[in-house]
C-alpha cells in the first residue's frame, strides 16, 4: 500500500479585540490569506467565524486553517518575511489566539 502523504496543519483561534472595527478585521483576514500567496510553502488557507470549543465558551471569533506540505514548510513560513511583517502589523488587534500545529496521521483498519 502507497503511503498516504502526512500534511502539516496549523489550526489558529482568535478573538479580536472589540475595539477594532469590523471593517479592519476584514481587512486583516483578506491580509492573512494574502499569505497563501506569498510564502510558498503555505499550501492552503481556510477560515471560520465564530469558532468554538466545544463545552467551553471561551468566545473566539475566528478560526484559521493552515496546510503546509511538511514540518520544514511550517518552519519556513514561521519565519518568512511575509509573515513575520503581517504578524508585527496585526498581533496588537488580538485580544487572545491558542495555536494548534499537528502532522495528519492516515489511520487504517
């Protein structure tokens, strides 16, 4: 059997602070998932609103998904420019974010 290719996930939950303005958070998203396109080893963007845990109201607002293709390409794009400058520009509109990097692990019975 071909073994199943085992992708690098990044899952990130937000909450934006209540004072930024609604049309500055689109603005931030729109940003964000500009990255997609300027750091080659980000594969894929997907996002949500109104994220939950499930059980526990911890209120975030956003949910982001990012694939990467393996743990080198997390790495690079943890410290690509591209990133690093949306990150400086952007973290301060961020009341509170958990983030949650996993590798898929194909399972068969």
């Amino acid at each position: 059997m071909e073994k199943a290719k085992e992708f690098v996930r990044h899952v990130l939950l937000v909450k934006f602070k209540a004072e930024t303005a609604p049309d500055h958070v689109e603005q931030i998203i729109k940003d964000y998932s500009n990255l997609v396109n300027l750091v080659e080893s980000l594969k894929s963007w997907h996002m949500a609103k109104d994220a939950k845990i499930i059980n526990l109201h911890e209120s975030f607002t956003h949910v982001f998904e990012l694939t990467f293709e393996d743990a080198k390409g997390s790495a690079a794009y943890m410290v690509h420019p591209a990133h690093l400058e949306f990150h400086e520009k952007n973290w301060p509109h961020i009341e509170k974010a958990i983030a949650i990097e996993y590798k898929s692990t194909p399972f068969c019975t």
